[in-house]
C-alpha cells in the first residue's frame, strides 16, 4: 500500500490530500529515508513524521485490506514508537 493512502486508511492524517502534501514537503520518513507519496509500505517499517513542534514515530504492525478502518482499531495497524 502506498504511504500516502496508508496515512489517510489508519486515520493518522485526516484526507490523503494532506499525506500526499506532507510527502512532497519532504516531513514524511521511512527507516530513515524520505519518501514520496508513491512509497509502498511493509509490515516493520517505521514511519516517521517530523512537525514544526514534534516528531512522532510509527511502526507498521499490519496493512489494511480495506480502504477504510475504524478509529477504534487504529491500534492493530500501527503502534507509536516514542
């Protein structure tokens, strides 16, 4: 699944607009590297998002099948790392 599309399906980024944008600027990493919106994910990844005032790590424990999740089950897909 593409990194953009999994931001927006585990509710971390409200539209994939935003994800795609957060791409482009160059604030979204995986394993250290930045990527672009086109980047597929895997189980094991660690995604990471630097904002003006923070950074919050990500590890990819699953991928989703569908195109939406519930909130609730945010927890499955990804675990913060701190």
């Amino acid at each position: 699944m593409r990194i953009d599309k999994f931001l927006n399906t585990v509710n971390i980024v409200k539209r994939r607009s935003i994800s795609e944008d957060m791409c482009k600027s160059k604030v979204v990493f995986i394993n250290g590297t930045a990527v672009k919106p086109a980047k597929e994910v895997k189980v094991g990844d660690i995604i990471e998002i630097k904002y003006l005032d923070k950074t919050i790590k990500y590890e990819v424990l699953k991928i989703p099948q569908t195109k939406t999740i519930p909130k609730s089950a945010k927890s499955e897909y990804v675990k913060e790392i701190s």
